[in-house]
C-alpha cells in the first residue's frame, strides 16, 4: 500500500474541527474518518499486476552515446487505470526521466520511453518496474515491482576513430597505388614498369629490360593476409586510472583503430583477453571487424590478480604456428614486466615479432618538472625513478627483439597505427 500526499494535507485539514470544537475525541474522529477513506480508496484501486509489461528489443549503444528503451503498457481490464509508473534500471545504467504519470482506459495501451546514457561499458540491466494504481479519491494506490528483462550493451567509445582517414590514406599508398621500390622480406612481386629518376637500381629487371627499349624495373607491394594478434591485459595493472581512464579502456581504443586499420590491409586479425586466464578470444576477418571486436571488449573488465603471461603464451601459440604481428596491450610496469612477462618473452619473440603498446601516464612528467617546495621535490624525485626503471625495462625489452610503443592515452592509437605502418613499409610483416 501507498499513499499519496493527500492524506498528511487531510489530516493537517483536522485542525479546523479540532479548533471548532477542542478534544481529543474530535481529534481522533477526524484521524479515523481519513484512513478509513484511505482504506477504501485502496480497496476500490484497480490491481496493477493484471496490466501487461513489454520492452523494447535489447540495444547496443557506445558509452557515452545516450539510447532509450521503450516500455508497451497494456490495460486488458475493464477499469481504467490512474497512477504512476517507474521504470528502474542499475545506476551506470544513467536512466533519466524515468518517473512516468500512467492513465489507461480499459482495453488502452502506452508506450513510455526512459532516457538512458551508460556511464560504464559492460550490460547494463533493467532492475524492475513498479506500478502504483491509485483509487478513485487518489488517496492511496496498490503497488506492485515486476521485472521485465531489459539490457543495454555499452560499447568501448572508440574515440580514436578520428585518426583512421589519414592512416588509410597512408595504407592505399603502401597497398599497390604507390607501390613500394624496395624488395623486403614482407613483400610480394606486383608489376613491372620503367626507369624514372629516384628508382633504386637493385630493382632493374635485367631480363625485361633486354626485351625492350628502355629500362624497366620492379615493383613490389606489402603481401596481404597475415595475422595481427592483440592481446589485451586485464590484469591489476590495467585497472590503473591515467587522467581519470582506466589504462584498459585506453589500451581498448588502440586495439580498435589498430583493428580496423589491419582489416582495411586484408590482415587477419585475432584477439585475446586475459589476466591469470583467457577472458575472451576472437577471430576476427571480413566486415564489421571494429563492430565485433566492441562487442566482444564491452564485457571484459580488470581483475585484481596477477597477469600469467605463462598461461597467455600458450593460448598465443594454439592460435596458429604462422609467424604473426602480436601486440601486448599491457601497461609497461618493471615489475609486472620483470616477474610475469619477461621470461616468456624469448621464446615468443622467436616465433613472431612481438610490439609491447603501453599507455604511460603523463602526470609522471610534469611531477618530475615541478620543485617549489620539499613535496615536490620528493614528488620529483620518486616520479625520476619510476621514469628511469621504466627506460630500462623498455631498453631489456629491446634487446630481446621486443618493439616498445610508449605514449599517453590519446597519443597511443595513432602511435601504434603509425608503427604498423611502418612494419608494413618496411616488409617486416
């Protein structure tokens, strides 16, 4: 049962026959007289578990991006139907407007549309909704939550999508457009032409050019369909913030222009997720790459345990034998790196070419800058340690054959796409 405001504005209406005529009995008379009307009012309330509750399919939205989800009210009865309606959803859910004032005709229908804008990735849920049928005085209403199942899937954003024009544009010039000149181990024989100034001489065709009359040289593209592997770490590391982001959420944007670059190259492309154990894996070619790969990240979350790179390794090599592009997407922190990731290093730089994308927190730098007093001097002092350990670690890492791509959260996209590029001018994919 509940009530509605009428009921304390009547009570508080008693102090006029109170004032009329003084006593408690008249007092109480008064009181009794408004819940006896209550009581009544609830009774005559039409019941609101005899209403039908439907929503909308379920939805995918990017987080950040606002969506809505629509509730069909149905009023089979032959009474009408006054009261109020909430539709409650979980709180990262961020539903708004959600209160809805309900007046169905018997037979009648309504479609009430609540405002949601997700504010953490992951399916976010319909907790329940309540109705609150009201009597015909509007003094009191019988109430009732029914769960009616509801879901939003909120995506990673993909904020760097800004940058995929320009490193597409880069990739048409590497991609036979503008083929490359120099013969390397990652390319493949795309078509003859002649001399002009510039062409490196190691490219002549000698054997063409003596069949014709002017000098005629080769040239060669990036070969297509190879792997690019991304393994993103979920472990506790990854749940450190970097400018109020979690460093997996920014390591999730690199993995997705990364993604959508590779599959515009004709790369194939697989993913894995994981902390002490696989969290999600993918295999990932054809359209909608960036679509799946959302899909398949908007779930996965950090665990506070230990990375067993030991454990990610194996799952790496029963992906396939074919050497492959593995990315690491895992913050570059000594002794994460030092006691988990480093002994398993050699043996999988020895199969693939192995990049380690870490995001680095820029407020490391600025300590390092700022001395105005003995705070920041310490600040300063113990922001250079951490900076030089992590030079070294990046120096180690190096020695083995591992590529290091250090940079901030909104440098890092780029900066990955850029040296996949470059992998890819080179020949080394």
């Amino acid at each position: 049962m509940a009530i509605s405001g009428r009921v304390p504005l009547l009570l508080l209406a008693g102090v006029v026959p109170v004032v009329l005529r003084p006593g408690f009995a008249t007092a109480w008379s008064w009181i009794l007289l408004v819940l006896l009307a209550a009581a009544a009012d609830w009774l005559a309330a039409p019941a609101p578990d005899r209403l039908g509750l439907t929503r909308s399919a379920d939805t995918r939205v990017r987080l950040g991006e606002d969506t809505s989800t629509v509730l069909t009210v149905t009023n089979p009865s032959g009474r009408r139907v006054r009261g109020v309606l909430r539709d409650a959803w979980q709180p990262t859910a961020g539903a708004c407007g959600n209160r809805h004032r309900l007046t169905l005709d018997a037979g009648g229908r309504s479609r009430l549309t609540t405002a949601l804008l997700p504010v953490r990735r992951g399916d976010l849920r319909a907790v329940g909704v309540t109705v609150r049928s009201f009597g015909p005085l509007g003094l009191a209403a019988r109430q009732r939550t029914t769960t009616v199942p509801g879901t939003v899937r909120a995506l990673p954003p993909f904020g760097s999508r800004k940058h995929l024009p320009s490193r597409l544009a880069r990739l048409r010039e590497l991609d036979g457009r503008s083929a490359v000149r120099l013969r390397a181990p990652g390319t493949e024989f795309d078509s003859l032409r002649e001399y002009v100034r510039g062409d490196d001489v190691r490219s002549i065709d000698w054997r063409a050019t003596a069949r014709n009359r002017n000098v005629v040289v080769r040239t060669w593209q990036p070969e297509r369909d190879r792997r690019v592997v991304l393994v993103l770490d979920t472990s506790r590391t990854s749940a450190g913030r970097v400018a109020d982001v979690p460093r997996l959420d920014s390591a999730m944007d690199a993995a997705l222009l990364l993604a959508a670059l590779a599959a515009r190259a004709g790369d194939r492309i697989d993913f894995l997720a994981g902390d002490y154990q696989v969290r999600s894996r993918l295999r990932l070619s054809g359209t909608d790459v960036v679509g799946r790969l959302q899909d398949a990240m908007s779930t996965v979350n950090p665990i506070i345990a230990e990375a067993d790179w030991s454990a990610l390794a194996g799952a790496i090599a029963q992906l396939g034998r074919q050497r492959a592009l593995v990315v690491l997407l895992t913050p570059l922190e000594p002794s994460a790196i030092e006691e988990g990731l480093l002994p398993v290093l050699p043996t999988l730089a020895r199969h693939h070419h192995v990049v380690i994308a870490s995001v680095k927190d820029p407020a490391l730098e600025e300590m390092v800058g700022a001395r105005d007093d003995v705070d920041e001097v310490y600040g300063a002092a113990a922001a250079t340690q951490v900076l030089v350990r992590r030079r070294r670690t990046a120096e180690v890492l190096s020695g083995l054959g591992v590529e290091v791509v250090d940079a901030d959260a909104e440098r890092l996209p780029p900066a990955l796409a850029d040296h996949y590029l470059m992998l890819k001018a080179l020949g080394r994919l």
